[in-house]
C-alpha cells in the first residue's frame, strides 16, 4: 500500500482527465494520491470524488512555480482548504500571467511569419494554467513541427525565438499562501535545481518538507535530501510527477511513496509549526528580519522540529 503525492492531469500540463488518473492509480494499487496541478486547484474536487468511489485516499494539492533569488522553484501544496481566498486570488493571478503569457509567445512566433491563433491553443489546453506545453502541441497540430521535442528545440526553449520569461511567486509567498490554506509546503524535485543551497534557505522561509522521491533524482540523491531533510527538521515526501503521455510514458507507479511517510504528514498538520531555524551563522542571512513563517506570539511552539520517523 502506497502513495503517489506528485500527479498532473489535463487541469495543467498532463494529459490525464481525472477519470484517467484515478484508473490509472487504481491500476498500480496506489492507496493515496495526491493532485498536484501547476498554479491550479481546479481539477482537486472532482478527483477527490472519483477518488473516493474508487477507495484511494486523496490529497487536495498544487504545485506553485515560485522564485527564489532569481531561480525558479515548485513548491507543492498539499491538504489545501480548496475554498481558501487568499489562494484562490493568488492563483487565479498566476493563471492569469500564464494566459498572457500564451499571448506573448504566439505574437512573437507569429511575428515570425507562423500562424497560430492562441484562442486555438487555449480551446485545446481547456484548463486555466496553460503553459509551454500546450503551445507545442499547437505548433505539432498545426503542421509547424514535426514533435514536441522539435516545437521546444526550435521555438520554445529559453533563448529560441517563442520563448517568454514567466513571471513567477515569490517562494516566501507560495509558502505562506499554502499554509494561510491549512496546508503543507514541500520543495518539489529539488535535484532538478541543481542547487542545494537551496533547501536551507527554504527551511528558513518556513517551508514544511521536501520531496525526496522523484524519477528524475539519480543516483545518491534520494539519501542525500533525506539527510538535508534530517538536518532542516523537513517532512519527507515523494510522487511520480505523472503528466499522462506529455512528456514521453507516463511515470506513474515508477515512484511509491510507503504508507508511514504519509502517516507522518497527517501528523503534522495537527500540530503547530516549529519556529523558522534561525539565520546562518556564516554566509547571507536569508529571509530578512521579517523572518519566515515564524508563527504569531500567542500560537508559539516550543523550537523542536520533529525528527523524520526516526
Ligand atoms: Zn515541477
Ligand atoms: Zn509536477
């Protein structure tokens, strides 16, 4: 019995409805999961309900492109109050910025003689995140390229000519904006970053925990994050980052989170946060002095962050 706690669906960049996902999570036993659309809650309660018929647990969730000094980061949300305003606004934000953002990458592609029109792309992503991915479909469709990968080598990678600078979230603001919804924030796949650093300055800002587990990490990587994790008193978490058949096979079932991780994530929600860890004794302090997700006075726990079920 295990957990999928990293899953897209056409509410985003995959290509699963939540009909789909939920088969295909029964399909590999998987006994939670957990949705994880880009800047979107939008597909969480019909899942929740296709989920609940078929027996598998099910974690209200999204993944927030966020930014931390200048770098892009996910931050994954999970147990979110779907109802939440300050998220809600906050995300409707985001998806809008993703809209236009659509808009300014088929003005400049057109402003190279192809003809796409972004209605078009937005009837075809039928979701209020569109990204990159829908335009390259869109170039595929309309006979522009050949493949995906071609539409993102030729026109849509950093530094080709469709390519658009995203406006992100400050991650310190992804943070709060998570927990202001009763949920938990968790760095996502932070092997992609390819800066550890990173995770440090994320516990600082108040983050909850890190996904250890995901099918991009190598080698080595798993242990290394569950030992930052260890040290930064972070919760541990892991999914495929399933996006159906978008990018190549679908890897659902290539990564399974046990039971015990997920028990552990339930237990902290019930209980008050740890104070932010203190800034670096060597180095930038991180975060200011407005400090992090240190808790109101009246809430303050005592500073024991939890060890990782030890
Ligand atoms: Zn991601
Ligand atoms: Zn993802």
């Amino acid at each position: 019995m295990d957990a999928d706690l990293h899953l897209h669906t056409l509410h985003s960049d995959g290509t699963y409805t939540p009909e789909e996902l939920v088969a295909a999570a029964a399909g590999h036993g998987l006994a939670i999961i957990a949705l994880t659309d880009h800047d979107t809650v939008e597909g969480c309660a019909e899942t929740a309900a296709l989920a609940a018929r078929a027996g598998i647990g099910f974690l209200p969730g999204t993944e927030i492109t966020a930014e931390l000094h200048g770098r892009e980061l996910h931050i994954l949300g999970y147990f979110l109050a779907l109802g939440d305003e300050a998220l809600a606004r906050e995300l409707g934000r985001a998806q809008e910025i993703r809209q236009e953002r659509v808009r300014q990458m088929v003005r400049r592609l057109n402003a190279r003689g192809l003809g796409i029109d972004p209605e078009a792309i937005f009837e075809l992503a039928r979701c209020k995140a569109p990204g990159r991915p829908h335009v390259a479909r869109a170039l595929v469709e309309g006979g522009f390229c050949a493949s995906l990968d071609e539409a993102f080598d030729k026109y849509l990678k950093k530094g080709r000519p469709g390519w658009v600078a995203k406006e992100k979230i400050a991650a310190r603001r992804a943070i709060e904006l998570i927990q202001g919804a009763g949920g938990l924030a968790v760095m996502a796949h932070p092997g992609l970053n390819h800066d550890d650093t990173l995770v440090g300055k994320l516990a600082r800002l108040g983050i909850d925990g890190i996904e250890c587990f995901h099918p991009r990490h190598g080698a080595g990587a798993p242990e290394r994050y569950l030992s930052m994790a260890r040290e930064f008193g972070l919760l541990v978490t892991g999914g495929s980052d399933c996006h159906g058949t978008s990018k190549n096979r679908p890897t659902m079932g290539t990564v399974r989170l046990p039971m015990s991780f997920v028990e552990i994530l339930r237990e902290r929600l019930h209980q008050p946060r740890p104070a932010a860890l203190p800034a670096p004794a060597v180095g930038p302090a991180v975060g200011g002095p407005a400090g992090g997700n240190v808790p109101p006075a009246e809430s303050a726990p005592a500073p024991s962050p939890a060890p990782l079920g030890s």
